[in-house]
C-alpha cells in the first residue's frame, strides 16, 4: 500500500521506501511528474490585472485554501486513496479528491466570502439562480460520492431500497443496466443519479456538469439524489482512457448500498442529504 | 497544431494586422484565449474565431463539441480542446500548463490560410 503525507501547505507524494507500490497509474505519476500542483482556480480580475504577464502567471501554484477561515473545508476520505482498488485506482483518488474536490471547495469559498455562514445542502435549491451550481454542485456530489463508495462494498441493496429499486427496474441486473446505460450517455461532463422521488419510489436521472437533482431546474422537481456517479472523465480517464463503459462495470464493486440504503430513508422521508 | 508549430511571429500580414487591431500584441491573443479555455466550466473547446459581421478576429468557448461554426457569423480559426481527455493523461488536473505547452504546437501558417479563407468567404454567403 502507498502511504501519504499530508501537510498543511499541500501534500508530500514522496513514498516510503520500504512501501511496495503498485504498478500503473500511480507509479507513472510519481516517476514522470512528481507532486502535483494544486488545481488554479481563476479570479478573472487578478488575472486581467496581470497584463502580458498574465500567461506566465497562469502557471504559479495558488493556495487551496482561503487564508482566513474558509467557510467550506475538504472533508478527508473516509478509506485510503487504493482502496477502490481496482476498480478505482488510487492515483485517480488521489487527484479527484486532492484536487478536483478541492477545486471545487476554494471555488466555493470565493463565491461565499463576506457571505453569512450557509449549510452547503441549503445552497442547492437557489445554486443555479445564484450560479453556485458549479462550485456548490461539485462540492456537494462529490461529498455525496466520497462517502457511497467503499472498499467493503459491492453486494447488492436490500431492505426498503431494494424493494424500491426491484419495483422500479426489476432485478439488480435490470438495475445495472439501465443505470450503466444512463451514465455512459452522459454527453461531457455531468454525473448519473439514483433519486428518491416524493412518494418513495426510485428514478434514475442525470445531469450535465456539476448540476444535481436537488437544484432547481436542473431535473423534474421533488427528486432526491441518493446515489451518483461522476462521468466527468477526470473521474475514470487515467485508468480507462476513453472506456467510460469499463469505469462504469467498475463502479458496482464498490457502491455502498448499506449506506445507499441509509439515503433512502432520509429521502424518503422528504430530506436531502446534508453535507 | 503542428510539430513545428509554435512561435510568436505570424508570417502573415493580415492575420498579424488583425491580431494587433483586436488583441494588441500576440501575448494579450494568447492571454485571452487562455483565459477563455481555462474558465471552461466540463467539457468544451476555446476559439480564436473571425466575427464575419465586423470582420475581426473574437474569443469565445462553447461548451461540449459546439463550434463557432454553428453561428452562421462566426468561423473558427484556431480552437483548443479542454475536454479532461485532451490533457489528463500527462496534466491531470492541471489545465493551466496544458494550456501553455499547447501553445508550442499551434499552426500559424494553418491559420492564416483559414483567416484568408474565411475571409474570401465572407460576402459570399448570407449572414
């Protein structure tokens, strides 16, 4: 297993010798590109600002966290970044969540500062009107992601959800298909959902980008998101390249469905869930 | 783009002319359309374009696999692709240096000869 070490200022990819590290992804990563650089976020009027220089300072490193108390901070991962392994690999971890999320977090940050302190789930209703969909969207579903996922997965749901889903599509593998079919006509970047209606039933949806179900506007109304897989291709391509399908068949290995089932009952009982 | 691509010079008086009369200078071109390609929100492209209405070169983005092209009033001339695909392989999420090692393999001569041509075009057909 590669271990890691975070510091506060960013992150020391730098592995332990006595560590076996796995072929691929992340051993490519460390032996041609070193620690990566955390994701820019661009303020356009610092950038403007910069004149012909503006190029060159494009490529410096910004801090991925406000300096003075973010209102949004990156939660950790609630399993090491191989734990999906391999199924998910644990470069791809490692960049999504370090980096991606956290894009999404600083983003978020800037958009609320000077802004009374707000609980993200709240900010999804209004997040398209106030253009909060793209950095509170992608906040939210990844948090959603993160905490769906997990190495003691796969299995299959039960309970009130499986009774749900087995009325709404039939068997597991009905389930699969029609949710695999979703995902992989995902035109760009956007996601896949399993979502609770109002009265309790189950409906596959998706969105483009980092819209969800519980924005205004985004998908029909009353549905609440309890499942979702990222097709942006930052979330499969260092492992699958272009085989979105093969990231898709990989994805039911790890999808926690006693914690999916938790979802459920808050959603069927007319909550989102709150991250 | 081209391996031999790259360069600051435009060995092209009119596309050079039109790039000093919209941009300034070929490094404010290249801040615009880098800024453009890396505010892209997902998927989508960046474009340096001729405005056939005003005949001067623009900067825009469009989303997913739209194209100036499909506004009958702007043509394409050089675009960058900032689909993940493009670039995730060797940039992962660093989009910005993408954006600056592609710089290196732009055609100019490519472009130019679509500034000509698209500018041979205009008048002929209804905007």
């Amino acid at each position: 297993m590669l271990a890691f070490s975070i510091s506060p200022l960013g992150l020391n990819l730098a592995p332990r010798a006595s560590v076996r590290m796995a072929a691929g992804g992340e051993q490519i990563l460390l032996a041609r590109f070193g620690v990566p650089a955390p994701e820019l976020s661009v303020d356009r009027r610092g950038a403007l600002g910069l004149g012909a220089a503006a190029c060159a300072a494009l490529g410096t490193s910004m801090p991925a966290f406000a300096a003075d108390d973010p209102m949004f901070t990156l939660p950790p991962l609630p399993y090491a970044y191989d734990a999906l392994e391999p199924h998910i690999d644990a470069a791809t971890m490692k960049f999504h969540h370090d980096f991606h999320h956290q894009a999404y977090i600083t983003n978020l940050n800037k958009a609320m500062a000077g802004k009374p302190k707000a609980d993200l789930v709240s900010l999804m209703p209004g997040a398209k009107a106030a253009k909060l969909n793209n950095a509170g969207g992608g906040h939210y579903n990844h948090c959603m992601f993160w905490s769906t996922l997990g190495p003691k997965a796969g299995g299959e749901p039960s309970g009130a959800l499986g009774d749900a889903m087995a009325k709404a599509f039939g068997s597991y593998d009905d389930f699969k298909a029609q949710f695999s079919a979703a995902a992989a006509g995902v035109f760009g970047s956007g996601w896949a959902w399993l979502a609770v209606a109002k009265d309790g039933s189950v409906k596959i949806v998706t969105t483009p980008n980092q819209d969800n179900p519980l924005m205004d506007g985004a998908t029909e109304a009353g549905l609440i998101p309890i499942l979702g897989i990222d097709v942006w291709e930052h979330a499969y391509y260092l492992k699958y390249q272009n085989r979105r399908p093969e990231y898709i068949a990989a994805f039911y290995n790890v999808v926690n469905w006693a914690k999916v089932g938790e979802y459920y009952a808050t959603a069927a009982a007319g909550k989102p869930i709150a991250f | 783009m081209s391996p031999d691509g790259g360069g600051d010079i435009v060995e092209h008086a009119g596309l050079n002319a039109a790039i000093v009369s919209a941009f300034g200078t070929m490094a404010m071109l290249k801040r615009a359309l880098s800024l453009s390609a890396l505010e892209v929100f997902g998927s989508g492209w960046a474009w340096l374009a001729l405005d056939r209405r005003s005949d001067k070169l623009v900067v825009q983005s469009t989303p997913n696999q739209d194209t100036p092209a499909m506004d009958a009033s702007t043509v394409p001339l050089l675009g960058i692709d900032v689909w993940e695909h493009a670039y995730y392989l060797k940039h992962q999420s660093r989009r910005a240096d993408y954006i600056k090692d592609w710089w290196h393999v732009v055609s100019w001569p490519e472009v130019a000869r679509r500034y000509d041509a698209a500018r041979a075009a205009t008048g002929k057909a209804e905007l």
